[in-house]
C-alpha cells in the first residue's frame, strides 16, 4: 500500500519591514512521503519570505512535478511567479523563466550544486533568476522547534534576514537573494 501524504499546518504572523508587510498568514501543506523535512522547511521559508496576495503551493506538492512547487497568479490566471526549491533542472529553470516574469529558486544545498548544474545549459533570462540559499543548520534548528504536524511562527524579514521566533526559540539566518548569472 502506497505511503500518503503528511498533512502539516503553519500559522505565521508575517511581518516584511521592507516592504511595509504584515500579515497573519495560515499555510497548509502536504509533505511527500519522500520529502525530507529540510525541503519542506525550505518551502515554508520561500512561501514566508516572498508572500503576497495570489501566493500559493502546487495542488499535488512533489507528486507534481510539472507544477513549480509555489507560484502567484493574478486575479485573471496569468503567472507572475514561480518559485522553484532545491537544485532544479537548467531545463527546468528554462522553462520557468519563459512562463513566468520572474522566477526565484530558494535551496538549503550550497550554491555550487546549482551551479554546476547548470553549467553547459542553456536558460532563459538566467541574469534575472534570484537564488536564495537557506543554511542547512538554520533549517535543522527550526525543524527541532516545530511539530512533526506544523506550529505557530512569528516571522520577520528585514535587511536581509530573516528572523523566525518559534517554541521560545530567537532563529535567525541570511536572506539575500544572489543572481546566477
């Protein structure tokens, strides 16, 4: 018998002092059976750190492969984000990055993985894809202060960081997007 999905609940009360943001925000998941927790601690980081109005997970998570794993639409339907996590594909990116205005991919691998795999491909406007990379250790400690079913964040992006206060616990890492090209 096949292995379903995890449901996993966040409630975030969002704050982006930069871009005059706040919010109280509830996002429900789905975690893939072959999810690690990082991957999904890495989605909940990008959907916190790029929120706005239209911003939403794929329907069927990892068992859509053919959806981006977080994206926004319009009110009419027309893509204006699509968010990719982890190392993705160069022909994935390629195909993002003509579908979307503006494409952001946000990993916890070290840059150098995306990087080299990249290397030799071609992609689409690939000076105007934003890369953020999440410290693996900054992912491990958030996930030691969460439910395996979710919890309740304040989450704060500022300057360049992101700060996340959960279970009594004061997280902070680097947030600053870098350009691949």
């Amino acid at each position: 018998m096949a292995q379903t999905s995890t449901p996993v609940r966040f409630k975030l009360q969002l704050s982006h002092v930069d871009r005059g943001l706040y919010e109280a925000v509830e996002l429900k998941m789905a975690q893939h059976p072959s999810e690690t927790r990082r991957y999904l601690l890495c989605r909940l980081c990008a959907a916190a750190l790029l929120w706005e109005e239209g911003l939403s997970f794929s329907k069927g998570g990892l068992s859509s492969p053919d959806e981006a794993p977080l994206s926004s639409r319009t009110l009419d339907g027309r893509l204006t984000l699509q968010v990719e996590i982890g190392t993705p594909s160069a022909e994935r990116l390629h195909k993002a990055s003509k579908a979307a205005p503006r494409v952001v991919v946000v990993t916890h691998q070290p840059l150098a993985q995306l990087k080299d795999a990249l290397a030799g491909h071609k992609v689409h406007k690939l000076d105007t894809i934003d890369v953020y990379v999440l410290d693996p250790a900054f992912l491990d400690q958030l996930d030691a202060h969460l439910g395996e079913r979710g919890g309740e964040l304040d989450v704060t992006v500022s300057d360049g960081q992101l700060y996340v206060n959960v279970g009594g616990a004061a997280l902070e890492t680097s947030v600053v997007p870098i350009r691949l090209a």
